[in-house]
C-alpha cells in the first residue's frame, strides 16, 4: 500500500469517527468543532470514493478482457477508466496540500497610483471599479470604506471591504504592482504612457486576530474634505489612527459620523496588524506590508495592460490574454483560475 493510499485510509476512518460521534449526540461547542471538522473533510472524502470506485471498476473490467463476447466492450471502458484515474488522483493531491488558514476570509481591498501622476490616479479608479465589477459577478458584497478622488476623476486611494465565498483565496493573487500602457486623454502627441498602481488584498481580521491597546494608538480628528481640497462637511468628522509601534496610519472620511469612520479606519487597522503579523511568520514573504505591493516603481510589476494592442499580460505565469475590455469589466476568474492553478503545481512539486 502506497503512502498516500495509508493517508487516504486514514482520512476515511477519521471521517467515520466524527459521523459515529455525532450520532451520539453531542451539544455545544463539542459538537460546533466536530460538525466543522466533518464538513471540512466530506468534499475531499467523496473524491476518495469516486477514485475507490473507479479502481473497482477497472479491475472488473480487466477481468472481463479474457471474455471474447466482452472484450470490445470492456476495453472501451477500460480506456475510459484508465483515462480518469490519474485526473481523480490529482484532484486529490491537490485536496490535501496545506490550506491557507485565511482564504475563506472576507478581505480588504486598497488600491492606489504610484508612478504616473494623473494618468496613474485615473487607471486606480477603472481598477477599483474592474474589482467591484468581480465582485458582482461572484456575488460578493462590496463596500466603500475610503474613496478619494482627484480633480480629473482620477483616484488617489480606494479601500473597500469585500465579503462573500472565498474572497481571499481568489483575491491575494491580486496584490502587487499593476502597470498600465495607453496614451493619456491629455496627450496630444499620441505617445504611450507607462503609469503604475500598487494593489494590496488584506485577510479581514476579527477583534480576536489581533490584539490593540489603545494606549498604543494616536487619533486625530479633521474636517473632511472632497477633490481638491473643498470642504464637504463643517464638522470634524474626518479622522486619522496612528498605530505607534508600527507606524502604520489609516484615515477614513467616507462617512459624515466620525463614530463610522473610526470603526472603518479600526477595521482597515486589524487587517494590516493582522497581515503584518501573517507575513513574520511566514519566511516566503517580507516582514512588512509595504513589501506585498513593492515601491510602485515601473520595472516592478505582476501585470501590464496595453491598451493598444488590447492585452493583458500576467507576468507570474507568462498568460497573454486580448481582451482588455472584458477584463476591465470584471471577468478576472480566467486570469485567477490560472494563478490558482500554477500555485498548486508549484506547492505538488515542492510536496514531491
């Protein structure tokens, strides 16, 4: 018996136990872990029975080949069987490779220009609507925390809060340097400009996650105001938290409640707290946050949109794709289905 066969076994057994103990009849936090557990385990279960039941089949299979009435018939079937096998057996693979204790976790989105000036700050604002557009499509609730925009319609920083199935999962390959490459409206020599957009995707942390001390947090409050420095309410409504160990700063003004824009600014606090800390304990990747969207820098980015010739590139994985105007529309699933993909082989090989 293979390793992995043992591992599968065990996995079978582990998932009768927890069936036999809830038919005991457990109750409250014992049976709320159990039933957790047990859900956790049935998907990868019924893949196991299905790759049982194919290594039946093709064992009757085999045996009918000495059949001279059954051999035609048995051997199609055989192919058929022999062609699933290693498809189930991957998906399998792919079932047990360690999960990502944050992906079923809502997330929190902040987009912002880096290099590229107004051409910069107008591509953040069609990527921030690119990402709410996703996010309709996958049915997931998306709220503007902090929206800021400039004079020209451009944005200078977009955080919002998005919730649903598996967000994380899908939504982390998304962090990193976005560079643009079209000719600006206010170009009258016709020349392509390179602008870039830091993306940052943040697992949505709970009050548990990560403990704040107030004594550790310096808050100021300010009026709020809108694009080019017009004030939209006379109110101190706007507010500014400084967390002092770290040096991180988040200011919301969004909402006309300075109680609303401190509970948004401590939300999008915990997220960063929480990603700081996600990103110490793991070796892979830089201690801080800054180092999860880079400097903005041009030369640095994880994909280009060329407008001219109607492509998007993902540099991670070399994936072209010519068609800029649906992708700008919210149909990313091709590009993260990809991204997906080519994290999983890489965590089998590194597994083998």
């Amino acid at each position: 018996m293979s390793k992995l066969d043992e591992k599968l076994n065990r996995i079978v057994s582990r998932a009768e136990e927890l069936r036999a103990a809830l038919a005991a009849g457990l109750s409250g936090e014992a049976f709320v872990r159990v039933s957790k557990e047990l859900s956790e385990l049935e998907p990868l279960v019924a893949r196991i029975d299905d790759l049982r039941k194919t290594e039946r089949s093709i064992a009757e299979a085999e045996a009918l080949l000495s059949d001279p009435d059954l051999r035609e018939l048995a051997s199609a079937e055989l192919a058929e069987l022999r062609a699933r096998l290693p498809v189930l057996e991957q998906e399998i693979r792919i079932a047990l490779l360690p999960k990502d204790a944050a992906d079923e976790r809502a997330a929190i989105l902040e987009v912002r220009p880096a290099a590229g000036g107004d051409e910069a700050a107008l591509f953040a604002a069609e990527l921030f609507a690119m990402y709410q557009r996703y996010a309709e499509r996958r049915r997931w609730r998306f709220e503007i925390l902090e929206y800021a925009d400039t004079e020209l319609g451009g944005l200078r920083e977009g955080i919002a809060e998005i919730t649903g199935r598996g967000v994380f999962a899908r939504l982390k390959y998304e962090s990193g340097v976005h560079r643009v490459q079209r000719v600006p409206e206010t170009e009258s020599q016709g020349r392509i400009h390179t602008s870039t957009v830091t993306v940052a995707v943040l697992p949505e942390a709970e009050e548990v996650d990560v403990q704040i001390n107030e004594e550790d947090l310096r808050i100021d409050v300010f009026r709020a105001s809108g694009a080019g420095g017009q004030h939209v309410n006379k109110t101190e409504s706007a507010v500014r938290i400084t967390h002092l160990p770290t040096g991180i700063v988040v200011s919301m003004q969004e909402e006309k409640s300075q109680h609303k824009n401190r509970a948004k600014a401590m939300k999008v606090l915990r997220a960063r707290l929480f990603e700081l800390q996600r990103q110490q304990q793991q070796a892979m990747r830089a201690a801080d946050r800054r180092a999860q969207v880079g400097t903005g820098d041009r030369s640095e980015r994880i994909r280009t949109y060329n407008f001219p010739q109607g492509r998007v590139t993902d540099h991670r994985i070399n994936l072209t794709l010519y068609k800029i105007d649906r992708i700008m529309e919210g149909e990313l699933d091709e590009i993260i289905d990809s991204l997906i993909a080519e994290d999983q082989a890489a965590r089998l090989a590194a597994e083998a």
